[in-house]
C-alpha cells in the first residue's frame, strides 16, 4: 500500500480519458482530491493559484498529456520551468500519452521536470506502477 497523495492534477483535454482516469484514481482510493486542466493553460492558472488559495490542493502527481489544442504538453512544460518554487512545490511530472513517437519519449527523458514518460490508458496497475515509483512508503 502507498500513501495516499495530497491531490493529483490530470492535464487531459479528452473527457473520456478524464473519466476513465478519475475512475481509476478513485477506484485505488490514492487521494481525494482529482482536478482537471483540459489544457497547459489552465493547468498553469491553477498551480500558479495554489500559493494564494488556501482551499486549493496543490499536486503532488500531474498526469500530463502531450497533444491538446491550446498550450500542449510540451509548451505546458516550457512554461513550468519558469514557475516560482512555491507554485511548483515538489510535484512529479508523467507524461501519459498515445503517442508511439520514439522522438517525444526521447525529449520527454531530457527534460528535468519529467519524471516518467508512459503510454495511455491509465490502468489500476500501471497507476499503482506510477505510486510505487514515485510515491513510495
């Protein structure tokens, strides 16, 4: 069993996706608290939000997709990097993504905000796989 996660930010801008996804996170009952950013832009007003609200969760575990109309995952990630400290806590990064592109897996393993690069669809054990990893006891 791992410890249950303070809140977990899905960058997703596909609602079934969303779904499954939150049913998953629910079903592992690993936080109780999910918020969802259909893109980079929203996904950056809410960390940037954090700090001054007191009601909001910050992340520990962001499940970021690469390909959405707006700010993508890339360009979300540029723009991370110039976040304050406090906006972007101790969070982990993994890229949860269909793209086959040996490429983005490559960009994706040299950027110091990725933690994790892994291919959709969120599952109970790839979730636990991603908790073990990162999160553990």
């Amino acid at each position: 069993m791992n410890r249950k996660l303070n809140s977990i930010l899905l960058i997703e801008d596909d609602e079934a996706t969303n779904f499954i996804n939150q049913m998953v996170i629910k079903r592992l009952d690993c936080t109780d608290h999910v918020h969802v950013s259909w893109n980079g832009a929203d996904a950056l007003d809410y960390l940037k939000g954090c700090v001054e609200r007191t009601t909001c969760q910050q992340p520990e575990l962001i499940l970021l997709d690469i390909n959405m109309p707006g700010l993508n995952g890339w360009e979300f990630l540029d723009e991370y990097e110039k976040l304050q400290p406090a906006e972007k806590g101790k969070i982990v990064v993994v890229m949860l993504t269909t793209s086959l592109n040996p490429e983005d897996k490559h960009r994706a393993s040299l950027n110091p905000s990725v933690a994790g690069f892994k291919n959709k669809p969120l599952t109970p054990s790839l979730m636990k796989e991603i908790l073990k990893q990162y999160f553990p006891l």
